[in-house]
C-alpha cells in the first residue's frame, strides 16, 4: 500500500489555478504528477493519452476533442496529442472574453514529460495563458530526511528518490 508524500510545489500549483487557464506539470516519467494533480484537484476529470483511442480521438479532430471535454480536466501525457495545444488556446481566449478570467482559471492543467520540443510548443502557444512547473523526484526535505551521518545518506542515494522506491516496498534494485 502505498502513501501519499506531499510536495514542495503543491501550494504554487494551487495558487496558480486560481489565475491561470491552463497549467502545465512537466518532468522525468513516475515522478509524481499525475498522482499529485489527482491528489490536489480530486473533482476534476482526467483523462491520458497514454489510451490510444483518446489519442487517435484528439489527433482526428483536435478543435471538437477540446470543445468537448468537461471542465475542468486534468490531460496526463499531453506530448502524445500536442495538436490540442492551438485549440486550448482558441478556447481560452474564446471565454477569458465572454467570462471573467476567474471562471476560466485552471480549466486545463497538463502533464507530459520533458519533450524539449513539446515544451516549446506549449510555452509559445499559450504565452500569457499558462503556469509552468516542473516536478522532479523527491527531495531530501519531502522525504521528511534530514541525514546527518553519511551512511544514511548514501542509504537514501541508493533507494532513490522516485516515489515507488520511497512509498512501497518494492525493492530499489529491482525498480530501477
């Protein structure tokens, strides 16, 4: 059974959804953010583009894929569909005019690992409209570790700091 381990990022996520219409939640892969984003926005949809159908759905018609989905929504994996990107954008301007901007405000947050090109695309296309995180593994601090003898140290540098080797009892070696 595993627990969750708050992070240090999580009160900047929030704050930031209550100004920006679109969040974004980058870093390495199982470092958390999709449990995270679950854990702080429980009443909102998700869905991920890790299903090939949602993905092909996206792909085949970008602008309706949008338009259709029920906000406010959590969209895991967003580098596997980036051709939504331009229509949340449209959306967004769309009803940040018809509405006050606190009624569009954390409509969309995404997640998606590092994809240099990705990331370009979304920091261009949504200039002005989005929040960017980055969320990498565990620190010694969320850890709620302070080690000061060396031999606990180098024990916590061998478990890791990816959230399975921290909050199962899986075996680091067997893990990584």
């Amino acid at each position: 059974m595993s627990q969750y381990i708050t992070r240090q990022i999580e009160q900047k996520i929030l704050k930031a959804a209550k100004y920006s219409p679109v969040l974004a939640v980058t870093g390495p892969r199982q470092t958390g953010k999709s449990t995270m984003l679950k854990y702080l926005f429980p009443k909102y949809n998700y869905i991920s583009f890790d299903s090939a159908d949602l993905r092909a759905s996206a792909k085949n018609d970008p602008q309706m894929f949008v338009e259709n989905l029920k906000k406010p929504v959590i969209v895991d994996e967003i580098q596997y569909a980036p051709e939504i990107i331009p229509y949340i954008k449209i959306y967004v301007d769309k009803y940040t005019t018809t509405l006050r901007n606190k009624e569009v405000a954390g409509n969309f947050i995404l997640t998606g690992s590092q994809v240099f090109t990705m990331m370009a695309g979304l920091t261009e296309s949504l200039a002005g409209r989005i929040a960017l995180f980055e969320l990498l593994p565990f620190s010694f601090g969320e850890l709620g570790k302070n080690p000061i003898k060396t031999v606990d140290f180098y024990k916590q540098l061998l478990k890791g700091f990816y959230p399975i080797t921290n909050t199962s009892p899986r075996d680091p070696n067997e893990y990584y």
